[in-house]
C-alpha cells in the first residue's frame, strides 16, 4: 500500500501511518483511476479497553453530498488520493452514528499541555481489512513561535477517546464477534435494538443478521428505513438473504427486493424460487468460481483474502464462462490444500480433483448424505445443461437440519 500523507512540517511517511489532515481535499477515485469525490474527513470509532480506535472509513464530498466510506472498499491510500474497490458506492447522505467521531473534531484539542495537531491511522494486524489510530501529532506553542510537533503513541492522549458510558458501551458491542453479539441482542429490548442498528454500519449489521433466527432478523429490520434494510440485506451471504426474505410477507418482500440494486436482487429473486429444504434452498450462489485458464496464483491470491469465509476458501469451482452464476458448463471443484502443492503458473484447469454435483432440487437429507459420502466441505450445484448455479456447504447444511434453537441452547 502506499502511503504519503503526512502532518504539515514533517518528513513523508512515518512507516505506514497516514495522517488524516494530510488527506482532507485529496482525490476519491473509481477503479479505473477517474475522480468522482473529494475525501474531507475520517471517521472514527473507539474501542472497548486497550484496543486502538478503528479508523472506519471516509467521508467522501461528491458534488453537493456527502457519503461515507468504509476502509473495506478502498484498496489504497497514496499521494494521488484514495482508490475504490469496485465500483459502486452507497449515496446516501453520511451521519455519524452513535460513538462515532471524526478526526478533525481531534485537532486543536488539549492534551499534555499541548494542542492536538493532527491523528495518524494505520492498517490494522488484528482487524478484517481495518484501521486504527496508531498515533497523534501534539504541538506546543510559545509566545508567536510555532515548534514541529511531537509524535506520541494513541494510548497517551487516551483521554481524547472516553466517551459517555451509554456510548461507550455501543462502542464496546460493536466490538464483540457477531455470535456472541446475537446473544446479547436476544436479551435487549426493543428500542435499545434498535440503538444499536444504528450504531452497526451495514456490513456489520449483515454479519449480525446472519447470527439471529429469522423471526427475529425480520423484526430488526422493520425497524430500519427501507433503503437502510435493503443495503443490509446487499451485505448479506445470498443464501442468509434469501432465508430471510422467505420469512417476509410477499408484500413486504417485494419492497425490499425493488429497493435493492437489480444485480443483487436478481441473484435473490433466482434462490427464492427453490423449495427451502433443498440444495437450491440452502445453497450459496456466490462461491469462489474460477475459468479454467486461471492459474494457481491467481486463484491462491483470492483464496488468501481475509473476507473470504474460511468453508468459501477451502474449496474453488472451476467453469466456462461466464463465471458469474448461472455459469457455463461446470468442469470440477478442486481444494485449497491441492492448490498448495502445484506450481504456480499451472492452470487451474489442470488441478480439478471431483466433478461431482447434485441438482437444485434434492432433499437437504439427501444432500447431506451426498457431502458425508465424498467428504466434501461443500459440493456444486448445478442445472439440466451443467451450469453451475452455487454451491452448498457442509455448515448451511448443519444449519438446516439442526434444531430451530440450536444457536440459543449453544450459547447457553
């Protein structure tokens, strides 16, 4: 990554920090280089104990708007601005949610006698394609003589980052994994759920989604404006997504569905029409799909990526194209552990190991005796024609043939 932004009178990098003034006015631009914004801001979130703050993204001026955008997808920060992963961004309008503060409302505050000068961030060892404070510029002023600032470690000034025990304890949630967050919403009332909600950002409140039965994922939903439910629902594993809108009145549904973005509701709208206890129902229509003339390095590169579930990275589908599902003909799955033993300029077409598939609609039994029978982590899916349409895996066939309860009475 490259990184140059830098408080004003230093040197022009202190290791990977970016400093946050420095990236006030510099370019937002899309994946094929062009400007469409202006960054004016970062926002921040502290965390519970002696964790750093998170850096949770940027707030974005496009034209008269503006937006927020989470570091997730932005894929490089350098002198000639901030660079977007893909291509689409959410327009609506940015306000903080609650504990949330921005960077700039840091400067000028006193801390040590000194006044705050600038917030450095850098990517995070621990945290999922994140960032956190890693340091602040302090700067002290004597008669009309202005001294380069020091640079001090976050955890000095960490009077800066207190905030109100109400806030602070939605800052401390926002930090637990999405199980054990799912547990204590089950115990929250309803309006202090809904607090949360709008503390969550979307993705965050997908992944919390995912962990609650469905009763109550659609009662926390209704408590969100559309166009917010349906950018939740967007984040959402496609099969999760799809159990939930099949809870819903179809009234509702097709709301929500209208809402959406037409690629992503086209996707769910496909998974809707199979029967819930079959493979269609209980598959996944966006595993790791691969043409046969990628070759093991390309492949072992997105295998690598952090956002990739652990069961989606263990096994790849190797197809014609198009690689988008419905794909063209399905040629082979192979696993992560056989990609690691060939060179890597081989073809991933070279490396197939099973062809096995089942049809959309076997019976979840079935299907489950199908991925103990060759033990499989996931098995492809596929149509009449061949083309592969997702793939199911052994844990959303676990979730399926489990009791209703299973998650309440494990967490017990």
């Amino acid at each position: 990554m490259s990184t140059s932004a830098t408080p004003a009178g230093r040197g022009a990098v202190t290791g990977r920090q970016v400093f946050t003034s420095r990236l006030r006015g510099r370019p937002f631009l899309d994946g094929d280089g062009r400007v469409i914004g202006r960054v004016r801001d970062v926002v921040l979130l502290p965390a519970a104990g002696d964790e750093p703050p998170q850096a949770l993204g940027l707030v974005v001026q496009l034209r008269r708007r503006q937006i927020f955008v989470g570091f997730g997808r932005i894929g490089e920060i350098g002198a000639d601005g901030a660079h977007l992963i893909g291509g689409t961004v959410d327009l609506g309008g940015f306000t903080l949610r609650p504990g949330e503060l921005l960077a700039s409302g840091l400067y000028g505050r006193q801390v040590k006698a000194r006044a705050v000068a600038d917030v450095a961030i850098s990517p995070s060892e621990t945290r999922r394609s994140g960032w956190e404070v890693s340091a602040l510029a302090l700067r002290e002023q004597r008669g009309l003589r202005r001294h380069a600032p020091a640079i001090v470690p976050w955890h000095d000034c960490r009077e800066l980052f207190d905030v109100a025990p109400e806030t602070g304890h939605l800052a401390g949630l926002r930090e637990m994994a999405p199980a054990d967050l799912a547990s204590a919403v089950e115990e929250m009332p309803v309006g202090r759920r809904s607090e949360l909600a709008a503390a969550l950002d979307d993705a965050e409140l997908a992944d919390l989604l995912e962990e609650l039965p469905e009763a109550d994922q659609v009662r926390l939903l209704d408590s969100l404006e559309l166009e917010r439910s349906a950018d939740v629902v967007e984040e959402m594993q496609p099969d999760d997504a799809a159990d939930l809108l099949a809870e819903m009145p179809a009234d509702k549904r097709e709301r929500l569905l209208t809402a959406m973005a037409s690629v992503q509701a086209a996707d769910l709208r496909r998974l809707l029409r199979y029967d819930g206890a079959t493979a269609g129902g209980i598959m996944t229509s966006q595993p790791l799909i691969f043409t046969p003339d990628k070759t093991v390095a390309e492949v072992l590169a997105r295998v690598r990526n952090p956002d990739e579930s652990q069961i989606t990275a263990a096994q790849v589908f190797v197809c014609e194209p198009p690689d988008q599902t419905p794909t063209g003909l399905y040629l082979g799955s192979v696993g992560f552990q056989r990609l690691l033993r060939r060179p890597p300029a081989v073809a991933i077409g070279e490396c197939i190991q099973s062809r096995v598939y089942v049809r959309p609609d076997l019976p979840q039994r079935d299907l489950a005796v199908q991925l103990a029978a060759y033990n499989m982590v996931s098995v492809a899916v596929c149509d009449s024609a061949g083309r592969l349409l997702g793939a199911a895996t052994v844990d959303d066939v676990l979730d399926k043939t489990l009791p209703a309860d299973w998650r309440r009475k494990e967490r017990r």
